[in-house]
C-alpha cells in the first residue's frame, strides 16, 4: 500500500511539473501578445498566440477528445477548447488566447488546492518513523521499523515518536495522541496501556512489545480509510458530476442552436460565431462541478487531521442531516471500568489495607478497581492467606488477626452481620462491597463505572445544536439514572433494562422523526448500529473491528470531538449550498448577458474562471475547522 501511494505521488509530480512548464510558456506567449495588441507591434505577437494555443489550447484539446475516446464522456475542457478555436476562426485570437491563459490558471490553482486537500495521505504517511530501536537480549539496536514483528521489544526514548502500535512493558510518559486521536492535551500512560503508531513520547522512557506489524498498524488503516473516503463519492458529488455531464451536452447543443438564431436574425457569420463562443464559455459548469468535491474533500481531510474518520462523503452528507444521537452506556458514555467511588469507614487507609489484600488474588473487575484505588493512594496490602471465592456472594480470607471476609448483603447474611444503613446508597445505583469480620462489620466501598470526563460537555454541545439524544443500556433503572443526571440528561432520554432487540426498536422510532446517528464502540450493538442512519464508533484507535464497522470512527474517547463532527458536517453542508447558488446565480447572469446584452468574450472568461476558483477557495476554507487539533481552542 506505501508503495502504491509513492508511485501516486511520483506520477502526480511529475504531471505537477509539466503542467507548470505549460502554464509558464502560456503566460510568457500571453505577455507577448499583449504587448504585440497595447505596446509594440511586432512579429512576437503572432509568436506570442501561437505559444497560448499550442501550450495552452492543444493539452486541453487533446484531454477533451481523450476523455471521449477512453471513457465515453464530454469533458467540460472541449467546451474551453471549442470556443478558443471559434474566437481564433473570427479573427478574436487574442480574446481566445486569453480564454485559454485564463482557464490554464484557473485549472493550475483548483489542481493546486485540491492538491493540499488530498495531502492529509501523504501527511500521515510521513508521520511514521523509518527506523526503530529494537531490544534483544539486552542489547539495542537501530532497525528499519518495516522489520519489526509483533512481540518485539522496542525502546521509545523521550521526544521520540512510537514507531508501530504496542503496548508499554515498562516506564510511563505523557504521550501527545494528537496525530491519531485528534487529542489536544498529552494523555499519561502506563505499564499495560496501548500506544499507537506516531504518537509521540514527551517525557519519559518507555519499552514497548509490538503488538501489530507496520502494514497493519493504526496509520496503515488511517491511511487506508483516508483513501477510500477521498474516492468515495458523496451524493452531492455524484449529482454535480452526473449533471456536468449531461449539461455539457446541453451547452454544445445550446451554442450550435445560438449560432444558427444569430445568424439567422441578421447577423454576420463571424459575429454569431463570436457570441456563440461567448454563450459557450458563460454556460459552461466548471464551478458547478468543482465545488462539490472541493467542500468534500477538505471537510474529509480536517476531519481526518482531527482524529475522526468518515467512510467517505455520504457519511459526512448524512450526518449533518442527524436529528437524535442515541448513545450506548457502557463504554461509551462511561469508561466501561470499575472505580472506587466512595469510602465508609473510620479508618480509610486501614480498612483499604485489609480489603485489597483479601481483592489481591481475585480477577473481578471489582476487585481490581480496588486495587487501583489502593495503588493511587500508595498504599501496602496486608497480607491475606487462604482466601476463597464465593459466586454471587463474596470472597473470605485469613489475616494475621483471624478469618474475614468481603461481599454483598448475602455474605454478609452468612456471616450474620448486621449491616448498618447507609443513607442514599440502598437504591443499588451503585455496587456495595462490606468488609467484616465474623459478625463484624469493619467498614464498605461503593464501586460504580463512572462517565467520561468529555461527556457532559460533549453532551451538552450536542444539544446545543438543536438534536434530539438518548441513552440506552441494559443495566437497571437505578444505574442508568444516576449515570444520565450526572450527563446532564433528562428522564425521558434515559432508556434501561434493554434487550439488544429492544434498542433496536428505539432506534427505530427516533429515526421516524428523521435521520439517527447511534454510537457505540463499533463492536457490540451491531444491530442498533446498522439500524441507525449513521453508525459511530468511539475510542476506535487502535481497533479494527471498530475502524471497519462503523460509518464514522471517533480515534479518541473525546466526547467533545463527535458535537466537531457533527457541527463540520453541517458547516459543509452550508458551504457546498453556498457554492452550488454562487455557481449557478453566477451562471445564469452570464448566460443573459450573452444571448441579450452582448456579453463581450473576455468578460465571460473573467467571470466564469473567477467564479471557478471563488468555489474552490470557499471549500477550502473547510481545511482549517476548528475541528483539527492544531486548530482547536485550549
């Protein structure tokens, strides 16, 4: 795949350094020319258009008949080259000269900017490191990255950037993730976290086991889904191309039919053959036709920059057209991990102590949020020995002191232990754990699986915009409760004790108010996903089950970044709007002047070129949304 995108790019430049050696000679013979009509006559003018029309006029020629004879289709550059032709026939060669000087640098600049459009492919591709250091039996050594396998051992030295996807072994380092998640602020990470390809180590000394080789890495299918999305057309895109085509023909057939009136009414045969060259430039749907994929395109590439992906066009179309977002819970809304969230007892560290040491040999996801939690506040486990599991009730163990154990209510019925009450925790919103010993109760951890920190303010963004939202969850009332008033959501938007097939349901009935978007995390609910009119899948660096499955892949787990999303989309919309009224207004007051006003030649070229590059630099504008992580506010 890297190899194929260096082919395109050596293609590419070349093609780029011809097309500037061209438009030079035009320029220079245009120079000549009107120095010849303004200055100083003199043989150098008819040198002068000869240049115009051979570096100018015979390329587009020559792509207009190529284009018909390979792919069976009018190319708008035959109605450029058709009205050049017919000013030179007339005697107005200099008009036609500046007809093709005109559209010569009006095609060099719309190459140009959609160039630094497409150039988000080269850009990440240039973000990958070329070498790697490798550690082997203790020694370090400097390798090409392409040969690393997964289960090497790589060193990341502080200021480098990761050189393949991994997870770290040993060491902790603030990570800047803005290049893959679209992520402003750097992310900590630890022994166990995964790093991705071209994130870069700030500060500290990390080894890294590879976990996936180059060709397969988080970049590769960046780069991959980039590509695709760029060729993928969008419906907009398909309806403009669809319409110059056809149209194309419509102009030829109206210029054919404008000669013979003007002719017919009285006219000369050069002055009707004059003013149909004009009608034919003035009709001509250049703008019409590039300011679709301009829009598009940018849109694609600043989304791409800012750690979001969409599978092409139609999924950024579609997505501004999204009137609810229904969320999943757990892993979406919330980290999908357990944490302590409250303690109940007269001595905290004590009782953390006993507790973890008794959690020290269990796999629960509880028992691991307790361990974090000791951890964090550096605390020592005492020790435990003989400790036993007891599913749906506890776990019990021997201290130094004599039996204890730790559990719900039901082992603490068998230990018959009087629980106390403890105001505003009976409603099971959160998960109780009591430590005791024999009918002692020694102390309780309340254990919740909490929001993200983006996701109140992702939230609230998206309400802002005027959408509908809703979360969806198999867990019980209790919890989905207490998780959507900590969101900020209002009851009617919290959905509980689901079923799969009942979340489909729901989607169902939001998308008969209009379009829905559902996001998850791409690998669970791919029911509701595909019923949805927009699929996103959130936190998906990294996965390629998510990356695949969805129609938008959100790299980082920043809420923040799906309300950019959604408000680039719609900004896209807006502007592709903008351009298709500017392109056809502008048209339409071109074609007036031309059959009634007698629109002079020149000034159908100055108005149709400029409206050409005035549509491209409007999508442009697209490429520096705030939604990119070098352009977003701190």
């Amino acid at each position: 795949m890297a190899h194929d995108h260096a082919l395109h790019a050596d293609h590419a430049e070349t093609e780029g350094r011809r097309d500037a050696v061209l438009a030079a000679i035009t320029l220079l013979g245009m120079a000549l020319a009107l120095v010849d009509a303004f200055l100083w006559p003199g043989p150098w003018g008819v040198a002068g258009l000869s240049a115009v029309y051979l570096a100018a006029g015979l390329p587009t020629l020559l792509s207009a008949l190529g284009s018909i004879w390979r792919q069976h289709r009018l190319d708008i550059d035959l109605l450029m080259a058709l009205a050049a032709l017919a000013a030179a026939l007339v005697g107005a060669a200099l008009e036609g000269a500046v007809l093709l000087t005109l559209f010569t640098l009006s095609e060099a600049l719309e190459h140009r900017a959609m160039g630094r459009a497409r150039r988000a492919v080269e850009a990440l591709m240039a973000l990958r490191p070329d070498t790697a250091l490798r550690k082997r039996d203790g020694l370090v050594a400097e390798v090409p990255t392409a040969e690393l396998r997964p289960g090497d051992l790589v060193v990341v030295r502080p200021g480098a950037r990761v050189p393949v996807d991994g997870v770290i072994v040993t060491g902790s380092a603030a990570m800047d993730l803005s290049t893959i998640t679209g992520e402003s602020m750097p992310v900590r990470k630890e022994p166990g976290d995964k790093v991705f390809e071209a994130t870069v180590n700030l500060n500290g000394v990390l080894e890294v086991e590879v976990s996936r080789a180059v060709a397969e890495s988080t970049v590769a299918q960046m780069v991959a889904l980039v590509t695709q999305a760029a060729a993928a057309k969008a419906p907009s895109e398909r309806f403009s191309d669809w319409f110059g085509q056809r149209y194309t023909i419509v102009v030829l057939l109206g210029a054919v039919a404008a000669f013979a009136a003007f002719y017919l009414f009285g006219h000369s045969f050069d002055v009707a053959l004059y003013r149909a060259a004009t009608l034919l430039v003035a009709a001509s749907p250049c703008a019409i036709v590039i300011s679709v994929p301009a829009a598009i395109l940018s849109a694609l590439s600043a989304a791409a920059r800012g750690g979001v992906l969409f599978k092409g066009g139609a999924a950024l179309e579609m997505l501004a057209d999204v009137r609810a977002f229904a969320f999943d819970k757990t892993g979406t809304l919330t980290t999908g991990r357990a944490e302590v969230t409250g303690l109940h007892a007269a001595d905290e560290a004590g009782f953390l102590r006993k507790l973890a040491g008794l959690e020290a040999q269990s796999e629960h996801p509880i028992a691991e949020a307790i361990r974090r939690e000791v951890a964090s506040r550096a605390l020592i486990p005492e020790a435990v020995r003989d400790v036993q599991a007891h599913p749906s009730e506890g776990i019990t163990g021997q201290d130094n002191i004599g039996p204890i154990w730790a559990g719900n209510p039901r082992m603490a019925a068998r230990m018959r232990a009087d629980l106390p009450h403890l105001p505003g925790l009976s409603n099971g919103a959160q998960t109780l754990v009591w430590l005791g010993r024999g009918p002692a109760v020694l102390g309780a951890v309340t254990v919740a699986d909490r929001p993200r920190a983006s996701a109140r303010d992702g939230l609230a963004a998206l309400r802002r915009a005027g959408v509908g939202l809703a979360m969806m969850t198999g867990d019980r009332r209790a919890v989905a409760d207490r998780i959507g008033a900590e969101l900020g959501l209002l009851p009617p938007e919290i959905h509980a004790d689901l079923l799969p097939e009942d979340k489909v349901h729901l989607v169902a009935s939001l998308a008969a108010q209009g379009r829905v978007a559902f996001v998850g995390d791409g690998v669970n609910d791919a029911a509701a996903l595909a019923r949805a009119d927009v699929g996103i899948a959130m936190g998906a660096a990294g996965s390629e089950v998510a990356l695949q499955a969805a129609d938008v892949a959100l790299l980082s787990d920043d809420m923040a970044q799906l309300a950019a999303a959604h408000r680039l989309a719609q900004r896209t919309a807006r502007i592709i709007r903008q351009n298709l009224i500017f392109a056809l207004g502008a048209m339409a007051i071109l074609v007036v002047g031309g059959l009634f006003f007698d629109l002079p030649l020149p000034l159908a070229v100055l108005g149709h070129e400029g409206g050409t590059v005035l549509v491209v630099l409007n999508g442009l504008r697209l490429l520096a949304d705030p939604i990119r992580a070098d352009r977003r506010k701190t």
